[in-house]
C-alpha cells in the first residue's frame, strides 16, 4: 500500500484542484457547519445544499463511484445512530410533497435528515481530499492557526499509517503460515493477541527511530513546505459564490418546524 491509494485523486489538474486549498478548506468547514445547523424535521431543505459538493465533484473530476465507496464504508455507522430516530419519536406530523399531503412520524423526518446530512458532508469532504494535495491541505491549516500539534498529528498519521497497515499484514502473513492444522478457537485467540502485543512492541520501536532520526536532521516541531499560496480570481470567485449560496439557503428560506 502507498499513498497513491488516498493521492491519486489529488494529483490532478481540473478546475477544482487549482483552486487554492485554503478557499477549499474553508468553503468546506463553512458547508458543513451550515448543513449540520438545519433543522432536524427540515429534511427537504437539505436538497439544494447537494449542489456544493456534487458539482464540485464533477470540476474535480471525481468518479462519483469513488465517492459513494466511502459513503457505504461509513454509512453503517449513522444507519445504525438514524434507525431508531422512527421508533422513539413516535409525534405525527403532517408533510406536504407537492399537492399531496400525508402523515408521517417526526422520527422518520430526523431519521431522513440524519442521513442526508452525512451524505452531504462526506461528500463535500472528499471532494475536498480528493482535489488537494495533503501537504497542501496541512499548509492550509496552519495558515488558519489550528494548533500546530494537531496539523503534526495529521501529517505523520498520513505518512506513517501504510507503514503500520503493512506490519500488520506481515504479522497476520506469519500466523496463517504457522496455523495450518490449527484450527482451534482457543490458539486462534491466543496467536491474535500476541500479535496485537508484537505490533505495539513494534510500533514503539519504529516510533522512537522514526523521531531519533528526525531530531537528528534538526526537526524542531514545523511542518515546511515549498509550497506558496496565492489567491487568484477564480479562487476569491468560488469561496465568495459558495459561501453566499449557503448563506441564502440557509437564512434566505424559510425552514418551518413542524
């Protein structure tokens, strides 16, 4: 596994990928915050947001395939959370679709805004990784003030997590080797959490090389880059366009409560 696996996206060069990554990055925490603000029974308000994420998808050149993968990989995590949203919020309410008009409980309303607001802000969240680079995006962080210690953590998870998924993969290589005729449940445990203990003993030794030899090449806690950042027109154009839409979907309408 390498970074091409999460990059090769990012390596493009549409529309959306040279816009400058902290208009990126701030038109996608803004969508975000102004998606999770709607109201919890305002399930149809949710609609005209998809056009952020979907059409900035679509200059970025991003398969939408890509994109519903990583929906379904995290999608069991809220399925599971809005679920229930029917069952304990039992109240009638009456809904409008068109000329018809029928009563349904508020729990499903919740339960379709829950989902529609992950779909929408995944979404907005891998078009934002998959048209930015990550030392760009990081860059972008720091030069928004977010604590230099979380844009660290970030940067050596990106960079060292492969290293990890690979030691894993060599440990589970050795154990099926070595469980040919073993079948029992009791060894199967046994062998998982000696390789759990190896993998932190592991993890800890190459943790203490990894930042010996950083120390030693002067690394002083900065992350630095070659990169310079420079607003251009289309840049202010699409932070200004996208900000302005949500703002007037989201105090322009009227979002009625039922």
């Amino acid at each position: 596994m390498h970074h091409d696996y999460i990059d090769h996206l990012a390596m493009g060069d549409s529309l959306a990928h040279r816009l400058d990554p902290r208009a990126k990055l701030a038109v996608a925490v803004v969508f975000t915050a102004f998606v999770v603000s709607v109201p919890k029974y305002a399930a149809a308000a949710l609609v005209p947001y998809a056009i952020v994420p979907f059409a900035w998808l679509a200059f970025g050149g991003v398969p939408f395939g890509f994109v519903a993968r990583h929906l379904l990989v995290v999608s069991p995590f809220i399925l599971f959370v809005a679920v229930f949203n029917p069952l304990y919020d039992t109240r009638p309410v009456l809904v409008h679709v068109g000329p018809w008009a029928f009563w349904v409980r508020a729990g499903v309303l919740s339960c379709l805004s829950i989902c529609g607001k992950f779909v929408l802000t995944v979404s907005a969240l891998v078009a934002l990784v998959s048209t930015t680079r990550f030392h760009e995006l990081l860059k972008a962080m720091a030069w928004f003030r977010l604590p230099r210690l979380f844009i660290i953590e970030l940067s050596f998870l990106y960079r060292y997590l492969f290293l990890l998924v690979e030691q894993v993969q060599r440990l589970k290589r050795a154990r099926e080797c070595r469980a040919v005729g073993k079948g029992r449940l009791g060894w199967g445990l046994r062998s998982t959490g000696g390789i759990i203990g190896n993998l932190f003993l592991r993890t800890l030794e190459r943790a203490e090389r990894v930042y010996a030899a950083m120390a030693a090449r002067g690394f002083d806690g900065s992350v630095r880059t070659l990169t310079r950042f420079r607003m251009r027109a289309a840049d202010y154009a699409f932070l200004a366009g996208a900000l302005l839409f949500v703002v007037a979907l989201r105090f322009g309408a009227h979002l009625p409560l039922p």
